[in-house]
C-alpha cells in the first residue's frame, strides 16, 4: 500500500524534549525565529569550541498544513542569522542554499520544500543527501513526502493553527543532543 505523502511520518528514534509555543501573530513567529536563530549559533558555537570541528549540522523538519507558517518561520530564522537578502520559498527549485557570515565562521544553511514529491524516491534521484552530510543546518518543509529516506532529524516543529484564535501553536520535538541543546535554548 503506498505511503500518503501528507502523513506524517514519525522519526524512528527517542524523544529527548518536546516544548509547545504560541505563536500568537506573525510578531511572535519572528520572535521565536530569533531565539532559534540564536540558539543554532549558540550550539555551533559550542561545538566548534569542543574540539574545532564538532558541529555536524543541524536537519529540522517543518511539519503543517499549507498556511501554518512554515516559510514565515524559515525566513525569521534566516533574519535572525544575518540574512539581509531576499528568502524565496523553494516550492519550484527545491532548495534554496544560504552561506551566511558568523562570528564563528561561514555557516550553510538549506532551506529544503518537497511539497512538490509524490513519491519518496523523488528526494534519493535529486542527490540530496549531500546537503545533509556536510555540517549545513538543513530546514526541510514536507518532510513527509521524503518518507524514511531523510533519517532521523535533530528537530521537528509541527505548526498548526491555534483553533482559540488567529495565531499559531507550535510543537517542537528534539530527537538528539544538539536538537535538545538547541530547544532547551529557545
């Protein structure tokens, strides 16, 4: 039976913190965008103080419906790192790649959309396993429609609509160290 490519599929793996935000206007969004921002330079920070070398990236997955603010994070997080320029969403090219200037060196960051894929095998034929294995902070929208094949994230944020108002609620789960590092700090 084929896999429905807007299911969710959930990451083989522990949890190791799960937090829930509201996100009350597209301000809180941009907020909290900041403090991620903010906490990846932290945790990169501290692993390339570790032993020079140490930081091997971030995969955070952007799970919700079309509408809940996926993007609108990204482009927040993005800000929240340097990024003057302009952030497109990747629905047509797949990928958007950012090297943005830190204190700590050049960071890479790709901004992943497979909304796109209606098949899993489509994400293994685009080659982009290289994007993860390099020590980039990948941000993937659609998730799902990769199946399996991304492996187990270091983040999930699950954004939905918040049915007691206008904003946005915000469920984010940690499956590793650096993603539990990075969320204790936001």
């Amino acid at each position: 039976m084929p896999v429905n490519p807007d299911h969710a599929i959930p990451p083989p793996a522990n949890l190791l913190l799960e937090r829930t935000f509201a996100l009350a206007d597209e301000a809180a969004t941009h907020a909290f965008g900041e403090r991620f921002a903010q906490a990846i330079e932290s945790v990169r920070e501290t692993a390339l103080g570790a032993d020079g070398n140490a930081f091997h990236g971030l995969q955070v997955q952007l799970v919700g419906d079309l509408g809940a603010g996926k993007t609108t994070l990204v482009r927040a997080t993005l800000r929240g790192l340097g990024h003057a320029g302009r952030v497109r969403s990747p629905t047509y090219t797949l990928v958007e790649p950012y090297v943005l200037e830190r204190p700590a060196g050049e960071l890479a960051l790709y901004h992943f959309d497979l909304y796109r894929f209606t098949d899993p095998a489509e994400w293994a034929d685009a080659g982009f396993r290289e994007y993860f294995d390099s020590g980039a902070v990948c941000l993937v929208e659609w998730p799902q429609r990769a199946g399996r094949l991304l492996g187990v994230p270091d983040l999930v944020f699950s954004l939905d609509l918040d049915h007691e108002g206008d904003g946005r609620v915000l469920v984010a789960r940690a499956y590793s160290e650096s993603g539990k590092a990075c969320l204790e700090r936001c």
